[in-house]
C-alpha cells in the first residue's frame, strides 16, 4: 500500500557512512569543492530508490517503495498489482539491511499509500463520475498533469499536508514511456498523499501497530468516495444543461447564479445566455419533476473493484 517515500537521516556516523556507501554502491561526487555520495546513476540498476549522503552527512532516500519490493521479487521496477501491509513491513526490512544503514533516527517525510483497482472498461468513466471525498467532501479536479484528463485530485498546494487522488495507472505508465505490456484489465490508482509528514521514525512507522492505523484511516477515508448522479433528462436536452442541473443540485441555486452572473460581468456569456441561465434557475423546483436524477450506474463497478482490494490487503495485514 505504501508507494514514493522520504526518509532522512540527518547526520550519519562515519562508520554508518562508510557502511551505506558500501551496501548501496554510492558513487563520490563533487559540487563547488563539497563531495557528496549517491547513486544517481546505478538507482534503476540496483531498486529504484535514490540515495544521497550530502557533504555534511545527511542521508536522504527517496522512491518508490513497491518498486523497490517488485525489483526484489522480479527484478523488474513495477507498481501495478496488489501491494499488501505486510509486504511494506517486510519491505523495508530488507531496504535497511541492504542499504546497510542504521534505522535508529531515521525519519519519514513523505508517504503515499495507495490502492490499485482493476476494471474491465476504461477508468475515465469513474473519474468523470468522482465528485468528492469525505464528510466534508473534498471536491476532486482535474490534475493537468497528465494529457485526456486522465488523473484527478483534491488539490496540491505545498500548504496541504494530505490530499487525494485518482488517475489511470496505465495511461501514467504509457505517459512515462515505460515498457509496454499487455494487460488483462484497466487499473485505477487511489492514493492518499502524505507530505510534510511531522517528526515520524522510521522504527515507529514500520511498527504493525501503526501500519494498522494508517490502513484503517486510508479505508476510513476512501469509504466516503463521493459520486456525481445520472441525470436523465428529455430527449433533446443540451449537454450544457445536464451541468447546469448538476451544478446546481451541488453548489446550491444561489452559488451557481453568482457563478453565471461573475461570467456575465467578465463577457464570458451574453446577455441572453445568462437571461436564459437565470430563467431556467428561478424555475428550477417547477421544472425538477422532467429531470430523472439517480445513483450513478458506476457506483456498483467501483464498489465491487475497491472492496475486493480491500479486502485482499486488510486480510493479510496481522497483528503480532
């Protein structure tokens, strides 16, 4: 479930130093007289993860954990299949006897976790049905990152220490120019980003007690995935209407007639589109009985998908 990940040591021992330098395969470098250690050059060889010791001994590494698992077990730098709890403690056993470091004050700063569900049909039609995230409803927008507004999410800003977010793991791949493969079905990454984690030891991190936590607060949350309703209207009904109608059933008439009316103000509508906005808000209630809005069809495809996932890694997470 734990995916990228940011570990810090902030000063190493020169034993400690010479022992990471070794297990790691670190290469001298220098920048502006100072040396510096890393593996920029071997990472994909030996991992995936990239680790540096700085010219005053800090330690820093930073990638993706389930690759790293992968690499272990296949050789290969994939993410894609199930990636259970215990696979992460196990994980990050074998990373601090390969990397030779010591894990006393080793500190996490960063941290995704992560599900990957498997569908028979494209996975845009979830994201284009994903309205919002928990009790407070999160509102999830579409992230420009990738092309065909295949990735959403609940905001980045550097000021938010948690956000959310959905996109289509395949498409990522192909956009990254990864290997092509074949697969027997559409995978739709959800994480939960972690940034700016506070002061977190790695020994606490990885403890099962803690793993436990931070699973049920990741199903706690993706639980109240929030969806857009079908609407169905008469036939005939413009695209741009079934919108408006869905705007309006989540912001409020009000809210959406301040939205329409600030686009009037700016020239981005006419007179008489917003006239005609204003005309169909005012008569929303007498006219709300010709619009058939109900659950969207995807819920159950989602339901079935994220459950069986959930319970694929819930069950083989055990406390000691």
């Amino acid at each position: 479930m734990i995916d990228n990940i940011t570990m810090v040591k902030r000063t190493l021992s020169e034993i400690e130093k010479k022992s990471v330098i070794k297990a790691s395969r670190l290469v001298s470098n220098s920048l502006n007289g100072l040396i510096y250690y890393d593996n920029r050059t071997t990472k994909n060889f030996t991992g995936g993860l990239f680790i540096k010791i700085d010219s005053s001994n800090r330690l820093k590494i930073t990638g993706s954990l389930h690759k790293y698992f992968s690499y272990l077990e296949s050789g290969r730098l994939t993410n894609f299949d199930s990636f259970t709890m215990n696979d992460v403690k196990a994980t990050f056993e074998k990373l601090i006897l390969n990397t030779g470091m010591n894990p006393d004050k080793v500190e996490i700063t960063f941290f995704e976790i992560g599900l990957n569900l498997k569908f028979s049909f494209d996975v845009k039609m979830i994201l284009e049905k994903v309205h919002s995230i928990g009790k407070m409803e999160k509102i999830f927008l579409v992230e420009p990152k990738f092309k065909d507004d295949r990735q959403i999410t609940t905001g980045t800003h550097r000021d938010f220490r948690i956000h959310f977010k959905m996109y289509d793991k395949i498409f990522e791949m192909k956009d990254n120019r990864q290997k092509e493969r074949d697969f027997p079905h559409h995978i739709l990454r959800i994480e939960t980003v972690h940034r700016r984690v506070e002061k977190t030891l790695l020994t606490d991190f990885i403890s099962d007690a803690n793993l436990v936590i931070l699973q049920n607060e990741f199903f706690n949350q993706w639980d109240k995935l929030n969806f857009y309703n079908d609407i169905d209207a008469p036939k005939g009904t413009q695209r741009s209407k079934i919108d408006l109608i869905r705007n309006i059933i989540y912001n409020g008439k009000n809210e959406v007639l301040k939205q329409y009316k600030s686009q009037f103000e700016n020239n981005v509508l006419t007179k008489r589109q917003f006239y005609s906005v204003r005309e169909f808000i005012e008569n929303w209630e007498a006219i709300r009985h010709e619009f058939d809005i109900k659950s969207s069809k995807i819920v159950p495809f989602w339901k079935d998908a994220y459950d069986f996932e959930k319970q694929l890694v819930s069950l083989k997470l055990k406390m000691n």
